[in-house]
C-alpha cells in the first residue's frame, strides 16, 4: 500500500521543485506521462523519495525568443503516476530563485522574470523583452512620461495598454522603444511597465529610458537566457579584440609538405565595460552563467559560446569583466556586400587638393 506524505506545489520552479515522497511497503512504479518511467525501491522507515528536482533542472529550458507567440505559450501541466493510477498533477517553470521556500504564484503574479535593474537605459532600437506568466486574466500596461514643449505644455503623462494576457499562458513581451514609440502620439523621455488586474497594479514596475546614442564602436549587445526562465539584452561597453586563431593541416608527400586543410576561427575578446553598481554586476554575472547566449551582430541575433571569462571582484572597487566569445555557427566562406563606385574618381592630391577622373566612356 503507498501513502503519498509530501507532493509538488500546484505551480514550481524547477530550481525549488520539492521531492514527491511517498510511505510504502514495497517498490512502486513511478511515471510521468511522456517523460519517465522509473521503479523506486523503499528505505528500512518504507520511505519512498522521489528528486524531481534533478530530472526537471537537467531537462527542462525556457522557450526559446522565436517560440512564444504574440497570444502566449500555454503552460505544461505534468500528471504522474504511481503504480499507473493517476496520483496528481503540477506545473513546472524553468529556472529558480535562492529560497529556502517560495510561494510561486505569489511570485509569479508580482514578478516579470527578470532580474535587471528596475531603470533601464536603452537605445531607440535596441530589442528587450520581458517575460510574464499569466496566472490569471489580466492587462499589461505601458506609462509613457514626456518632456515639455517649448510654452511647457503636453508634458502629463499618458497610459495605454499593451496587451490583454489570458490565465494559464507565458507571454514574451517586446518592449523594443520604437515599437512602444508607436503607442503615443509623440515620443516619450521614458516610460513604465507593469501588469495590472481589475484596476489593480500586481507587478512590480520596470522602467525604460531612453539613451542619447552616438558613434559607439566598441559597444555590443548581447541577449541571454537568464535564472528565471526569461531573456534579457544586455549592453556591453568595453574594447573589443579580434582573436582568431588559424591551425594548419598538413601531409607530406614525397618529401614536400602540402596543406590540405585550414582550421580557422574567429573570436573575439571582449571587456564589460565598468558596471555603474552592485546591483548590476550581480545581474551581469547571470550573462556568465547562461546557457544560451546571443550576439546582436547585423540587425540578427547569432548564438555564441563564451569562454575564458575573467570574473574577479574587490569589494568597494569598480568592476568590470573580460570574456572571450565566438559564433556557434562559423563559415570559411565569404559574403560581402558590393559598392556603387562613383562615376567620377576622387583623388586628395598634395595640399588636400581634390581632384576628379571622369570614368572612361563605355
């Protein structure tokens, strides 16, 4: 006979996802439809653990960016069984927080999932989203503040809504600048994010600024998946190195050497820039301990693997890291883009004076 003493929470993250435990006097047959099938012996009590917690972290990921549409991802509910007879259900969510206990729908209300600084400060085009699981029916709501005109008028701040969530869903929001741009009838200096229900505010507020951009060649952004199950950009500002390395295959023949094949791969080292606080250097680590990992390159995020990071800290003293990263997917093959050449030649002559060839007629 089995008695089930301890079972999953209604809704969990896989990082805090409690043992199933069960009193029995024999071995039972545990199963999770469509995942595990597994027979666990019990100890000398006739205790029964199960870790689900270990079978969750390891296979278990967030969606990835192209995989939650505009209307939501429905969430998973798991049943499990014990000797085949249905014993219940839960649902389980990517990632974790560092809790010795969490009430996840409480969380789960009042949080996007995220952990980046609360004032953001970002480019026009920049691409950011922010994660939400709908546990009920709900609105996220945008706040739009604007500079005043020139005889001060027009600054009052204006909300609207973005976009009306259904209970049981996760949804990707993008809340790119321009895009939220085109919310307003002109263009706010910043504006706040939140989710609401029946009037009510039940997130905490994100807050979005937008930057004065201008020539910045070091400057990269890189979006990751981070501890919660969402996605963040995030701005690097250091130098950046190109590191490629070229290894050489060869054979001889007849006492010639001839090269037969060139292994070659490009890497860049790149350094974080100095982070402004604590507060943000422990949110950049996330960007280290990340699976899965994008480099903004060419209007395209291209998967990357990091290697060599170089994470030291004092207390009390900037910080700033360095990494190396390069492209999942790498080519030997070439594709550049073509010119339009000028039909009149430019030549700078002694003196910085200009001077013209026409082209020959064709």
């Amino acid at each position: 006979m089995s008695n089930i003493v301890q079972q999953p929470q209604e809704y969990s993250f896989a990082g805090n996802l409690g043992d199933l435990v069960v009193m029995s006097d024999r071995a039972i047959a545990f199963a999770i439809d469509g995942l595990l099938e597994e027979r666990y012996e019990p100890d000398a009590s006739g205790r029964v653990t199960i870790p689900l917690r270990a079978f969750f972290e390891a296979h278990l990921h967030a969606p990835g960016l192209d995989d939650v549409p505009a209307e939501g991802l429905p969430l998973t509910t798991y049943t499990y069984r014990i000797d085949g007879e249905e014993a219940g259900t839960f649902c389980v969510l990517p990632g974790g927080v560092n809790a010795k206990s969490i009430d996840t729908p409480l969380f789960l209300k009042s949080n996007f999932l995220t952990w980046q600084p609360q004032t953001r400060y970002v480019g026009y085009h920049e691409p950011q989203w922010l994660r939400y699981v709908a546990l009920n029916d709900c609105a996220v709501r945008v706040k739009g503040y604007f500079a005043p005109t020139d005889d001060e008028t027009g600054a009052e701040p204006e909300t609207v809504t973005l976009q009306e969530l259904t209970v049981g869903r996760v949804y990707s929001l993008d809340l790119n600048y321009g895009r939220i741009r085109g919310l307003f009838d002109r263009q706010p200096t910043y504006f706040d994010v939140w989710v609401e229900a029946g009037g009510e505010r039940q997130s905490f507020v994100q807050r979005y600024v937008l930057r004065e951009t201008g020539e910045e060649p070091t400057v990269d952004w890189f979006v990751f998946e981070n501890s919660l199950g969402g996605y963040d950009t995030i701005r690097f500002t250091g130098d950046r190195k190109e590191v490629g390395e070229s290894e050489s295959r060869n054979a001889v023949f007849d006492g010639d050497t001839f090269e037969f094949g060139i292994d070659y791969g490009k890497a860049w080292t790149k350094y974080t820039g100095y982070l402004p606080d604590e507060r943000t250097r422990q949110w950049v680590l996330e960007f280290f301990s990340s699976c899965r990992r994008y480099h903004l390159a060419d209007s395209s995020l291209e998967c990357i693997y990091v290697s060599k990071p170089k994470l030291e800290a004092t207390a009390g003293e900037a910080a700033g890291y360095e990494f190396t990263f390069a492209y999942s997917h790498q080519s030997r093959y070439l594709n550049i883009a073509r010119d339009e050449l000028p039909e009149r030649l430019e030549i700078v002559g002694p003196g910085a004076e200009l001077f013209f060839f026409d082209a020959p007629a064709q």
